[in-house]
C-alpha cells in the first residue's frame, strides 16, 4: 500500500489553528490590543463596524515593525517573545504563542500598515485567507495600523454561528474593558459605527475604573494594597453595600493578564463572609502580581486560565488581604473616599464632613458635624457633659461620656485604661444615637437606620407572605383618586403580604382591617396607606422590583423620623436589630445608618499641627 500520510498545507493548518484562538471578532480584538500592548504602545485606538463582524482595526504607537518582520509576524509559531523553552517560565509579555496572526490571517482579509522610529517609510501588507496579496514600503506613522475585515469569509459555518451584533459588540466591550483595565496607563478609545463608546485617557486605577463604569462607583471603591516578598495585591473591591444581584465587574488580574478563577472569586466572597447577602455579588478589581515562575498561564490557548504553585497560599493571601481591607473600612468608613487612596487620606481629619448627615427631607434638622456643633454651642468640658448628660435620656448609671470612656480601653498599652465596663448608648439632639465600640466611637442616624430594619422585614414579610397583622378596633376606609386607587388595586396583595389587611370595596373605596404590627401608634391606618401609595408612585422611576419598592415606600413613610427622643431600651433594640440586618450599612434609599469614628482620627484633631 502506498504512504498516505502527508503534512497539512499551511493554509489548512492556520485555518485549523484558528478554530482554537479566535471563536469571534472579540478574540480578534483580544488578539490585536494585545500585541500593541506587547510592543510597549502608550495609545490604543480599536476601531469596529457592525461588532467588528465587517471591520476590527486596531491603531497603535508602538514599536512597529520592519518589513521582513511583518511578513514574518504572519507565519504560524512566529513570535518575537520566546526564543528558548526556558523563556516559557518567565513569560512577561501577553502574546507567546506565535499563533494569532497566523490564524487570523487565515480567515479574514488583512491590511497592516507599520513602521519602526526612526525610519522614513513604513510597509503594507495585504494579505486574505493566508495568500499575501502584496507588500509594499508606505508611508505610516511610527507603530501599527492592523485592520481585519471580513472575519470568517471563507468559513460560512462559523460566521452563520456569529450572535447577533449587539451580543458581538458585548464581547467585544468586555474584552476591550479587561486590557483597559488591566493597563490604565494607556490611552485606549472605541469607535463603533462611527460613535465613539470609550474614551479612556491615561489615568490611576480608581479614576479608569469610574471612567469605564461610571462615576457613582467612587464612593463604593474600597482600596486594597498588601505585599510580601513574593506576592502582591493591589486594586479596589466594593464596600459591602454595593453589590449586585447578577454577577457584575468581578476581575482579577495576575501579573497584569485577566484571568478566570472560580477558585479565587470564592476567595474574595469569603472575604466578605456574612456582610452581604448570601446570592448577590460584589465589585472587583484586583491586580495579583506574582513571580512568574511561580505561575503556569500555557493551559489554555486563550489564556485566561493559570495554574498557581500554591493554589492554597493564594486563596488565604486573597482573602485575609480583602477582610483586612474592609475591616479597615468599617472601622473608619468617614475616610474621604473620593479622595485618592495614594494621598494618604487617613491623615485628613474626617469627621468634619457634616454631608454624611445630610439627608433628604431633614433640611430643617440639626447637622451635627463631627464635634464642631458641640464645641461652638457650649463653652466648656463641664457644659459638654452635662448636655450629654442630659440627652442620655433617663439619666443611666453610667456617664454618657467621659474621658477616660472614650478612650479605647482594649489597648494593653494604653494609658487611660478604665474600669468602666459596659457603655449605654445615648441620643443626641433626639436624633443620632452615639454608640462605643471597641476603635472609638458609631454615631447612628435613628431615621436611616429605622428605615433599614423595617425594610428588610416587610421585605421578608413579602416574600414569604408570613405577615404580623394587627387588627383595627372600627374597620377604617380610605377612598383615593383613581389613579391611587388603581396603583393600589395593582400591588394589594404585596401590601397584604406585607401585614396590611385591605379590601376592595369599589368606587375607589377600600376597607382596612388591619395593619401591620409593631407600628407606634401614631400612624393613623388610612394615611399610613395613602403615604405608602405615593412613596410607591415616586418610587416607580427607581428601576427597584415591585416588592422591593413597596418595603422601601413604607419602611420610609412608617419608620421613625430624626426627632423622636428614644429611651436606652429603644436605642439598645434599634442598634441590636440594626446589626442583625444583612446590609446594615445604607437605608434601602441609600442613606448611611452609621459612621465611625476612630480613636486614632480623633486625637489627631487634637494634635497642634
Ligand atoms: P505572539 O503575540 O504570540 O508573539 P502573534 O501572532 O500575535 O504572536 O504576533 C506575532 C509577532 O508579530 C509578535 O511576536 C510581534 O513581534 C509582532 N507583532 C504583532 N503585532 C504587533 C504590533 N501591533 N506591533 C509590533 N509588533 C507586532
Ligand atoms: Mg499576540
């Protein structure tokens, strides 16, 4: 029998190979940003049409190539990255595989313009499904034109498999968000169709961050930055009470490649153990760096997974580095996030930001801004402790607030250890409860905090219908305008979950039986109803769930309001049945419950600078 078996053309074989690196036109893109990082660019321009379905182009400023090597950079294992099977463990470029151009090549038309510094003319190449078509000197600017058109022309089957464009374009945005990510000292923009969705100037972390999602991420940003001698971690996670109900921004960067860890991502949840809710998701974005040999990135050909040496040591590293980090958070979370982490914000003195207490729809009420409101209303020490004497509220064996309370007595080297024991909170100006906890001192808004606790129990009650109801004494009836009367008609059976018992009557007409319990008697049934329709109907534009939306509506219109004095027993339940929330950090409108204040910050105040 004759011999049968021969080598594949080359052609053949890029084809083959690129079913393994490009599945779509976002691996193109993946591909191509890659290699302008890899040649050192410092701007990146991704121009698309259609979701890169028609076009890919990618411009760059860096290093550009000869002629010889442009034609060369096109052959299948062609790289200028490894050149000897010990580079494999030291790999520090993105690109080693030598394979990318080739398969792209292979199944698109290409058309690259380049040039290196210092030379006059550049070259062009043309090249569709791996036949060059002509190569010629040009004129170009120094680094690389790559422009990929007509992806998958010769391969209908897997151009038929291409999504629609929007799913295209969403890949595409996500591999491009990852490079900008991972290099916020480049300057990148995307155009698609000719509108321009990026623009993303070189920056910091935290500042690219917001550039690609959005300014309200800054207040959630929590910094993290830990090192050894072998290992480092740096970046932001979300405060605990951003989080999201779908999985969201989540990633990890090791050595500066994006990477997926099922295993890693279980280890910053971890970090965040019972502070948020057990299906939603935080924000991250965490930069790993870590000695190449110590890392295996050769699994998969598209990289985003790797092996660690010590998969156990990173895990623990991760996750003590990201507790460490919130816990430092919690502790002093009056730290002025918006200003960069790098300019050492924590000696700026931060109490003194009366915004954190300025809450919608209590413009009247007293600020109270750090200590400064105390000191200016009174003269003395004695005045100071007296007014709190008096605000303690039923006068407590214990001084609300003394020297030596105040003081962080769980220091073994502190000098004013106390023999106090046990601290009772106190209210001020009957509308923020002052708290000590082991680092200083809590100052918690009453009104927020109230709001927190009844939302996530009419919330429950909701959702698992098993409400508290107290009935009325004389059935009450309420009759509404039309509209209120059919917004009620629409979510009465959430409202009854919830502990209401209401009734239709007709003509507008309800009938409330009962309400639910544990409200201060204050609240007349019809009008607690009414107030909860229309904080409803405010709330419609909030893109919230419809439960969610009604818990909200009457957690704020039944909780207590910044005003109502409160005796020690009701402070104590507030605090207690606060912490026991699973996001006690914000009022479900978004409003702070508390804010901390740390020993270290405030003798520092008392510093003469
Ligand atoms: P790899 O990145 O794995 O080396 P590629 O097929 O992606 O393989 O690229 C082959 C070679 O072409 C690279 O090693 C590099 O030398 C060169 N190259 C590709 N793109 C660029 C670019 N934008 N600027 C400069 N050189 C490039
Ligand atoms: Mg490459």
């Amino acid at each position: 029998m004759a011999d049968i078996i021969q080598l594949l053309p080359d052609a053949i074989a890029n084809q083959i190979a690129a079913g393994e690196v490009i599945q779509r036109p976002a691996s193109v893109v993946k591909e191509l940003m890659e290699n302008s990082i890899d040649a050192g660019a410092t701007e990146i321009r991704l121009i698309l049409k259609d979701a890169g379905k028609t076009l890919i182009h990618v411009i760059d400023n860096g290093s550009g190539m000869t002629d010889t090597d442009l034609r060369m950079s096109f052959e299948r294992h062609a790289t200028s990255k490894i050149r000897k099977a010990a580079d494999l463990f030291e790999i520090k470029t993105k690109g080693f595989r030598g394979e990318a151009l080739a398969s792209i090549a292979a199944i698109a038309h290409v058309d690259v313009a380049t040039k290196i510094a210092g030379q006059d003319l550049g070259s062009h190449i043309v090249i569709k499904g791996s036949e060059v078509r002509k190569q010629e000197p040009c004129q170009a600017h120094t680094g690389t034109s790559f422009a990929v058109k007509h992806l998958f022309f010769n391969v209908p089957a897997r151009r038929k498999f291409l999504k629609s464009d929007p799913v295209e374009l969403k890949h595409i945005i996500e591999e491009f968000q990852r490079l900008a990510l991972a290099h916020s000292d480049v300057f990148f923009n995307l155009y698609h169709n000719d509108t321009e969705l990026y623009h993303l100037p070189v920056a910091n972390v935290r500042q690219r961050i917001i550039a690609l999602f959005g300014k309200s991420l800054n207040e959630e940003l929590v910094p993290v930055s830990e090192s050894t001698d072998i290992l480092s971690l740096s970046g932001y996670v979300s405060k605990p009470s951003y989080t999201k109900k779908r999985k969201g921004e989540q990633y990890i960067f090791v050595n500066n490649r994006f990477i997926r860890s099922a295993y890693l991502n279980h280890a910053i949840r971890a970090a965040y153990d019972e502070m948020i809710a057990k299906d939603s998701h935080p924000l991250y974005v965490l930069y790993l760096v870590i000695d190449p040999g110590a890392i295996d990135i050769n699994v998969h050909p598209t990289k985003t997974e790797i092996k660690f040496e010590d998969e156990r040591l990173i895990y623990n590293y991760i996750r003590v580095s990201i507790k460490h980090a919130l816990g430092q958070y919690q502790v002093a979370p009056s730290i002025d996030f918006e200003v960069d982490y790098n300019f050492g914000s924590r000696d700026r003195p931060s109490t003194g930001r009366s915004d954190d207490y300025d809450t919608a729809g209590n413009s009247g009420q007293a600020k109270v801004g750090g200590g400064g409101y105390v000191r200016q209303k009174v003269d003395s020490w004695e005045q100071i402790y007296e007014g709190l004497r008096k605000d303690a509220g039923g006068g407590t064996e214990q001084t609300p607030l003394t020297l030596e309370s105040e003081i962080d007595t769980t220091t073994p080297n502190n000098p004013y250890v106390s023999s106090r024991e046990k601290k009772e909170p106190y209210q001020i100006h009957s509308s923020y409860i002052v708290s000590h906890i082991k680092s200083g001192y809590m100052l918690i808004d009453q009104q927020a905090a109230h709001e927190r606790i009844l939302y996530e129990t009419y919330l429950e009650a909701i959702r698992e219908s098993s409400p508290v109801i107290q009935k009325e004494l004389f059935p009450n009836t309420i009759t509404l305008d039309p509209k209120k009367a059919s917004l009620l008609s629409s979510i009465l059976a959430e409202v009854n979950n919830m502990g209401f018992e209401v009734s239709e009557f007709g003509a507008n007409t309800f009938i409330i039986y009962g309400t639910p319990a544990g409200l201060s008697q204050i609240h007349q049934s019809s009008d607690l109803l009414e107030q909860l329709i229309d904080q409803y109907a405010s709330n419609l534009e909030l893109k919230i769930g419809i439960n969610e939306n009604i818990a909200q509506s009457f957690a704020v219109t039944a909780g207590i309001k910044r005003g109502k004095k409160l005796d020690t027993q009701e402070m104590h339940a507030l605090i207690d049945e606060l912490f026991a929330c699973a996001v006690p950090y914000k009022s479900p409108t978004g409003h702070k419950c508390f804010v901390t204040y740390d020993m270290d910050d405030i003798r520092r105040q008392f510093v003469d600078k």
